[in-house]
C-alpha cells in the first residue's frame, strides 16, 4: 500500500495545475462573466450550460446536479479516479515529484491501478511505434500504410504502430518494465496463453485510441497477413481503462478545432481519420469498432456547446451497411441540439478512398455539410413503399410523419412536412402538417422535464432532506427564498472576497444565519480561522474551508457558494457593508423580538431586578439598531 501523499505536495499540484486548463480538456469552456467560464455538465445531460469553473479559486460547481469541487475532485469525477491516482496523473503533468509519509518517493508498485494500465499503454504505444519505424518484420505496415498515401509522418502523427509476429514480444518488454503479469492481462495487452500470459496483438498494424485528455486507454489492430485467422480490426477488450462506447478515435486532436469550429465530423474507420486530417479536415473522429450512440454523443455535446450554428456531419459508406448506419445515428439525433447532416462520396468511396482517387480538396469538399441527416432517413423510408398505391402511401406517411415531427426547427419541420405531401403524392398537404404537428406535440409533452426552476432548486431539495427539521411542520427550506438572500450573498462575500468583509464577518455568530445549511458554512468557515484567513492565501483557505465541511453535502455547499456570480456588478467595501449590516440588523430584530416577549411575561408579577435587567438589555438593542440605521457599517 502507498502512504498518504504529503499535504505540501498536493497543494503544489493544485497550485501548478490551472483547472479551467484541465476542464478544457473534456469540455467547451466560455465567458460566464466575473472572472468565471461556463460549460455544459460532464456529469449530466443537459441542454444549456449550467456548469461553471472559477480559474481564480481554483474550483468548479454545476448548478444542474450540484457536483462540485477543485481540479483533483474534477479529474477523480470525470475519470473515475481516487484521490491518490488523481494527484499522481495531475503531478505527472506538471512535472512534480510526489512524496509519501510512509514509503519515500512515488515509486511506481505504489501507484494506483487507473495509472499503471494507462502507464502500459503508453509504453506499449511507444514500443510499437519503434517497431513500425525500425523493425524489418513492419515493412509489410509500412506498405500498407504507403498504399494508402500515409507517409513514416503521417505515421508519427498519428502514433502508428506495429505488433511483432511472435507471442510474447511486448509482454517481456513491459515485464522488464516492472510490470505484473496480472496488470498485463488487466490491461489487455496481454492475455493468457497455455504457458503464462503472450502477446493479444501479433503481426498487426496498431492505432492508439486515446481519451479526451490524450491517454492511452486502449488500441484497435488491422489484420495484415491471410495466415491471421482473426478478425480484419481488432480491438482492446473492455477493461478498467476502456469501453469501446465511451471513446471516440482522434477525439485528442480534433477536440480543439471542434470546439473552435462547432463542427464534428464522424467517418468510420481509423485510416479515414487519418485522411480527413491531412486533408485539413481537423475536426474528424470515429468510433472504435462500435456503432455511434448515446455516450459518443455526449463527448461531442460538451465540446460543441449546443449553439445554433453547430455542426454534425457522419460520412457514411453508400453501402447497404453504410445506409444502415446512417439510420442508427438518426435514432439519436434527438440527443443533440446541433443540426445532424450525412455525407455520402461519388461511388460509395470512403474518405481514405476518395483522397487516394481525387486529392485533398474532394475530402474537404465531402465533409461540407448538405444532405439533413432526418432527409437521408426520408428517402431511405419512402424507396421502401410503393407510393402508386394508397395503402403504399398511407404506410409510408405512418414511419415517415414521426421523422419529420422530430426535426428540431419548427418552421423548418412545417416546411418539410409540406415536402413529404409532394413526396408522397398526397394532395392534401394540412392533412400531413397536422398529422407531423399532432406527433410532434405528443412527443413535447411525453418527453416534458422540468423548467429552469426546477433544475435550479434541486440542491434545495437536497438540504431539505439533509438539514435539521424544526419540530412543527411547515414549508420545506428554500435556499433562494428571498428571507436567506443576504444570508447566501454575505456568505459568497466571505469565501469570494473575504477581505471586503474581514474582520467584522468573523465576530458573526453561527446563529446569525437562519437557514440551517448556511450555519454549517458559516461554522466551517471559522474553523479554519475565520475570513481573515482568506485574506491571506485565498486559494488555500478554500481548499480548507470544504475540508472542514462536516459531510459532503455542506462541502458542496461550500463549492457553489465559491462560484456562484456576486448578485451586484459593482462588488466593493459599500456594497459587502451593506450586506453585513442587513444580516445583523436582522439578527438584533430577532433578539428585540423574543426580549419583548419576555418582557410581557416578566410584566406580569416577575422578578424585578430580572425585569430592570431585560428592559437594560432591550435599551441597548434598540440603540444599536438606530446606531446601523444611521451609519451602517460604522456601527458594526
């Protein structure tokens, strides 16, 4: 077992690590204004960005599903990482030595799994590729790869390699790496042979399937000799590193130009990612050996935004299997809020086919969005009717109306119901714009989620199940109610901008705020020190203060307080002066209230000097309250 990762360590990679650098690694980030970036989720379906990044706090918060946290909790999150992997990757990249309280200096037995197997990988991807470069045995890759217009670049490039022939040239090599039998047939480089482990991938060309954040995780394997009784494409059995439906091919290079471009274009093969790449087509990717669904989908959502311009063209063969895929990818396009096209070259060639046979600008010009992908799926229904024929036409308009009532452009989907009528050879056009309208309806209010509202109040709901109960019963908590308005905005106040309001937040007692779940950040504030403490190191004083969160629930409290925008544009000394003074005016309120109370029942045949000292008490109360009507913080 490794020991626990030295504090000073984890916080210098905290510190070396930006997170909005490596949130951008997974999704489309853009200005939320404040100093924040916003984004769509990673950890939910959603269909406009609540997810945001404070670069300069250092953390991140959905106000979607309320996950939330710095760049360690992000990369354990979005990777399925523990805490110690988690460190060791972000350490990796910054170029940090870690160190552990009880075993010296990171050696590599101590790492975490996640790490080891993608540690394989890339130096599996390594060794490949120096057998492609060097090894006489490749020269048959090296052809392959010429015959197909790839040059030893392109090779490099895109990290091509070879597997040797004999059973267990890469497993030796990656045991006198320090690597374990177990972790070789764990990463499936390896599988188990009648003598111990040998080699999965022999005498095959090897493409590197990389993550969104440009690990190895996994390899796909072209069959290059008839002897090979094994199928054409091979590739990396599922493990604890990759899922086949989870990782799209050249996602490492093209998510940039997607982002930048809005534009995604989904071929079907690695050597065709390959074409469009050198073609200046930058933005193309492919599945590995899978049809194209839901989670590919939400790769390529977080990268494109979901604004109105964006594109997704998928570059089928003109086959039957071609055609069919095609109709797949349709069944999702419901899933994406950019326009879906389909692209289909001269005589059925596929971009690696069509840059041999017509140069670049053929595949630049193939990846050009025309045909809707709902239009392609249009005429692939109707060439099955018989439209001569009413029933032939009746059929067809049942499979055809619910297309077209998906087309996410009402005035667009009006215009092609009105074209399916002609398509038909129905006169009545209304008869088929009501029919697509009727589904169309249908479908709204069966698929209908909650507003705004309710996406935004689902921490509330959260905190009512968790914060303390009063013993009445009464309204659940409303954290947005406007009674805790100033309790929430003098709270993001004190973690955001602690020195507008130290040191007069922390002579605040927990009691000052009502709403239970705000208390307990309150009291987790003081336990690291107070506000004044973030006057000082801001960064860290977060990193403490949702440490000291007594449970997850209040840490994630902590984080959207963190980041949450300021309600006032103009944040200053006035304005945080004003906030403090509210909450403490309401707090004095509270207190003259029950003292009157009191006094009512001390009135009434009670102790005197009780009553002298009440009414002593209710004097100074009320001078205080006048004192912060008239000079507000000066009277704090």
């Amino acid at each position: 077992m490794a020991g626990r990762i030295n504090d000073e360590d984890v916080k210098a990679v905290r510190d070396a690590v930006p997170i909005d650098a490596v949130v951008s690694e997974y999704l489309q980030l853009r200005n939320a204004g404040g100093g924040n970036l916003k984004g769509l989720c990673p950890f939910h379906d959603e269909k406009s960005p609540s997810f945001q990044v404070s670069p300069g706090k250092g953390l991140f918060h959905c106000f979607g599903c309320q996950e939330g946290g710095d760049t360690i909790t992000f990369v354990m999150k979005v990777d399925h990482l523990s805490f110690s992997e988690a460190v060791e990757r972000l350490a990796a990249q910054a170029g940090i030595t870690l160190r552990y309280e009880e075993g010296g200096y990171n050696p590599a037995h101590q790492r975490g799994e996640r790490i080891r197997l993608v540690e394989a990988h890339k130096i599996a991807a390594q060794w490949y590729a120096e057998q492609l470069a060097t090894s006489p045995e490749a020269e048959t890759g090296r052809v392959f790869l010429a015959e197909r217009g790839f040059d030893q670049a392109a090779a490099v490039h895109f990290g091509v390699g070879y597997s040797p022939q004999g059973w267990d040239h890469l497993t030796r090599h990656l045991r006198g790496k320090g690597f374990s039998d177990k972790e070789l047939i764990l990463s499936g480089l390896s599988q188990e042979g009648r003598r111990g482990p040998i080699d999965r991938f022999r005498g095959r060309l090897m493409w590197p399937i990389r993550d969104i954040g440009g690990e190895v995780v996994g390899f796909g394997a072209r069959k290059l000799y008839e002897a090979d009784n094994g199928p054409k494409y091979l590739n990396t059995p599922d493990t604890a590193i990759y899922r086949k439906s989870q990782v799209l091919y050249g996602i490492d290079l093209a998510k940039k130009d997607i982002a930048k471009a809005s534009r995604a274009v989904v071929v079907e093969g690695y050597t065709d990612v390959m074409a469009c790449h050198l073609a200046g087509v930058t933005t193309a990717i492919a599945t590995c050996g899978t049809a194209f669904g839901g989670d590919h989908i939400k790769i390529l959502r977080r990268l494109l935004m979901d604004n109105g311009s964006a594109r997704v063209i998928f570059t089928f063969d003109g086959d039957a299997a071609g055609q069919k895929a095609a109709l797949r990818a349709f069944e999702d396009d419901q899933k994406f809020a950019a326009e879906t096209y389909i692209a289909i070259a001269p005589d059925g060639m596929d971009p690696c086919e069509l840059r041999l046979a017509k140069g670049d600008e053929a595949v630049a010009d193939l990846a050009e969005p025309r045909t809707p992908l709902f239009e392609f799926a249009l005429r692939q229904i109707l060439s099955r009717y018989d439209l001569d024929t009413p029933a032939g036409r009746a059929a067809a308009l049942d499979e055809a109306a619910p297309v077209v009532a998906r087309i996410k452009n009402s005035g667009a989907q009006h215009e092609v119901a009105v074209d399916l009528a002609g398509m038909l050879g129905i006169l009545d056009t209304q008869f088929v714009v009501r029919r697509v309208g009727q589904l169309a309806r249908w479908a709204r209010e069966r698929g209908g989620k909650g507003g705004p509202q309710q996406e935004r109040s689902r921490g509330d709901q959260q905190w009512a199940a968790s914060a303390p109960r009063p013993a009445s019963s009464g309204p659940a908590l409303t954290l947005r109610n406007p009674v805790y308005a100033a309790e929430r905005e003098l709270l993001k106040l004190a973690l955001q901008r602690p020195e507008l309001v130290s040191p007069a937040f922390d002579a605040y007692g927990v009691d000052e705020f009502t709403a239970p779940p705000y208390a307990a950040v309150r009291q987790a504030v003081a336990e690291v020190g107070g506000a004044e403490y973030g006057v000082q190191d801001a960064q860290e004083y977060l990193v403490r203060v949702r440490e000291a969160a007594p449970d997850d629930t209040v840490r994630a409290m902590v984080t959207e307080l963190a980041v949450e925008p300021i309600l006032r544009r103009t944040v200053d000394e006035t304005y945080a002066g004003t906030v403090l003074v509210q909450i403490r005016r309401r707090a004095v309120e509270r207190r003259i209230h029950d003292i009157q109370s009191q006094l009512t029942r001390l009135s009434t045949g009670g102790d005197p000097a009780q009553l002298a000292a009440v009414q002593n008490e209710m004097w100074v109360l009320q001078q205080y309250d006048q004192g912060l009507r008239e000079r507000g913080a000066e009277a704090l």
